[in-house]
C-alpha cells in the first residue's frame, strides 16, 4: 500500500492498524529546537481519544504516546521523530460473525478488489484509528506555529440540520467555548439541540453527519506555492484524506456562487504598516498564497457508516444477505464529533510545511 505520507518539507507517515498491537507515526523534516514532551503529545492525543463522553465511540483508548527518538533533553533534534501509540482496547470478537459481508459505507469492497484482502477488524487500515497518529504529528506542528504567534482552532459548526451561530470574539474565548463543550461546539445553544438529536438517532440505532469549521489566526501574507501547492489545494488535500469525510470549502466556499463579484471581491485597505481586506470571502487565501487575514474553512463529514439499523448487503462471494451490527459494536453515532481536533492538526501541519517551503521562496 503506497501514499501513506503527507507533507513536503514537514512530512509525516503513520502506520498500523485498528486492532493491531499498535498504531504509530514518523516525522519527518521537523527543525531542531522544538520543545516537546510526551505529555504534549499525550494532551492532543486526548481530545481525539474515543470514550470522553456518551456521544462518541465507548471504546476506551487512553492514547499514551511514546516518543522513541528525534526528541533529546525535551527538545527535538531534527532527525526524525517516531512515536508509538500502543492499541489497549481492541475487541476483534464483534467483527467475526460479520467478515464476510461487505459493510455498507465502508472500504471493505474497495480494499478487496483493489489489494485482494482486507483486515475486518474494526476496519484495518481504513480506519479512523490512523488518525491518532496524525494528532501526534499536528502537537509538534502546532509547536512550530506558536513560534510565529500562529494561532489554529476547529470546532463543530453543524451537526444535521443545526448550525451554530459563532460570535465574534477573542481566540482564547472561542477555544474555551469550544474545548468546554462536549461536541466541541462554541454555541451552547446549538450544542444542546444537537445533543438532542444525536441522543435520538443513538436510540434509533443511526447516526448523524456534520461540520467542521477551522480558523487559523496571524497567518502571515505570502504562504503557498502556485502552480500545485497553493495553499488552499494543500488543505483541501489533508481534509478530504481524513476519513468520511465528503466536501470541503475555503472562505465564502460554495456560498460564493450567489454573490456577484462586486460583492465578493474583497477591497484592500491600508492599516499602519500591513495591507488588508475590509472583508474575507476569499478566507485569507488569493491566488493560492496567504493574504494575511484569518484562514477560515470548513470541512463536511458524511454520518457514521456503522449504524445497528438493518442494512441490505452482499457476502465477499456475491451472495445477498440482512447486515445488522452484532449487540455491543462500538461506534461514533457522529465522526464529526472526534474530527474536531484532527481537523486542527491537519491544518497545523499544512501551515507548518507552508511556513519551511516559504524559506527557499527568497532572499
């Protein structure tokens, strides 16, 4: 299996499996000099982990990580950083009586035809498992950032048919908001109609879809590179990598459609020494590099695959069968809950890469 990496100067590559004995990455091109612990990376872990409340999956992962090497004295060494995240709750048993049927919503039949096998436990490779690792590599990331004052934040905006509303306020306010609420939804409002209706489809035995909306904060202007790097083709690249996820939009996205140009194109102003947009349609990105304003985008995740309803399948030898869940999976009832802080490091790690591309870009 290729393309397991991602990045260009900044580059990680994760590995593993779902219910293997453990899931892991490598970073790469990470400059020496950065402080960072284990317990950093262990903090990250922890948002993502399932089992934080009733509203993701109860299997209870605490995520420990362990950094084997590129860190001496708590300071990264610029070779590179590996780190190992042991699997401690992995149940196989629920998987057995359903190996043979293709799983709608997932990579079952895909995988098959493509490598000819497929690990059914809990997904194998395909599984939002990986992410973990990708959490781990956007701590680091986001260690780089804080040296430029970059400031980066996801948070849910939608779930089904609720938005939140997401006032105008300081970024530590928003990331308390956020990182209080148990949907990592800054509306309060919002996040208990959207509890609501994720308790329902729970007793219902389905799931629910959703959105998450990122910012990143003190972005300076000239990050990107044309032709095919740009800097919004590059975060597009890492959202839709991110399992279910199904859309993705920068600045005024697919709104922008129904805006004349006069309304969208946003007009520079002169403010002290900096140049600026009196509005950010564009999401703080033209022409691929970086504008100076907020980076502001969203990225929409498609319902939970595995739901206890009854679903019409077929075998792995064609034959039709009733797919039901066995008593006892254990399943996010909406992935777009746990995307929240893997979402904040994919964006991490773009802007980091951004950031060491930028230093060849002139004198």
């Amino acid at each position: 299996m290729a393309s397991n990496s991602f990045g260009n100067v900044f580059k990680f590559t994760t590995w593993g499996e779902s219910h293997g004995k453990a899931i892991g990455v490598v970073i790469d091109g990470c400059p020496a000099g950065i402080a960072i612990t284990d317990a950093d990376i262990n903090a990250a872990l922890a948002l993502r982990a399932p089992g934080r409340n009733p509203y993701t999956s109860p299997r209870t992962e605490s995520d420990k990580a362990e950094i084997l090497s590129g860190v001496f004295e708590g300071k990264t060494t610029g070779t590179p950083i590996g780190i190992l995240i042991p699997n401690r709750d992995a149940d196989s048993s629920k998987y057995e009586p359903i190996k043979s049927m293709l799983r709608p919503g997932h990579a079952n039949y895909t995988y098959l035809e493509k490598y000819g096998i497929f690990d059914y436990r809990g997904g194998g490779r395909s599984s939002a498992r990986e992410t973990a690792g990708r959490v781990a590599a956007g701590a680091i990331a986001k260690k780089l950032l804080e040296h430029h004052s970059i400031q980066v934040l996801a948070y849910i905006k939608q779930i089904s048919t609720i938005e939140a509303t997401i006032a105008a306020s300081r970024f530590d306010t928003l990331h308390t908001l956020t990182y209080d609420s148990p949907l990592f939804c800054p509306d309060a409002d919002a996040t208990a109609t959207m509890t609501a209706l994720i308790e329902k489809a729970k007793t219902e035995g389905d799931s629910l879809g959703g959105v998450v909306e990122f910012m990143a904060l003190s972005v300076p202007a000239g990050l990107g590179d044309p032709i095919y790097q740009k800097l919004e083709a590059n975060l597009a690249f890492a959202m839709m990598s991110l399992p279910a996820s199904k859309g993705f939009e920068i600045g005024s996205g697919f709104g922008s459609v129904t805006m004349p140009g006069s309304e969208h194109n946003d007009p520079f102003i002169s403010d002290s020494d900096d140049v600026k947009t009196t509005t950010n349609y564009a999401g703080g990105i033209l022409g691929g590099i970086t504008t100076g304003m907020p980076i502001v985008g969203r990225v929409a995740f498609k319902p939970t695959s595995s739901i206890m309803k009854p679903q019409q399948t077929v075998t792995t030898t064609g034959e039709s069968a009733s797919f039901q869940l066995p008593v006892g999976s254990r399943h996010d009832p909406c992935v777009a809950i746990r995307a929240v802080p893997i979402v904040e490091a994919m964006v991490a790690i773009v802007l980091a890469d951004a950031l060491l591309l930028n230093r060849c870009a002139r004198q």
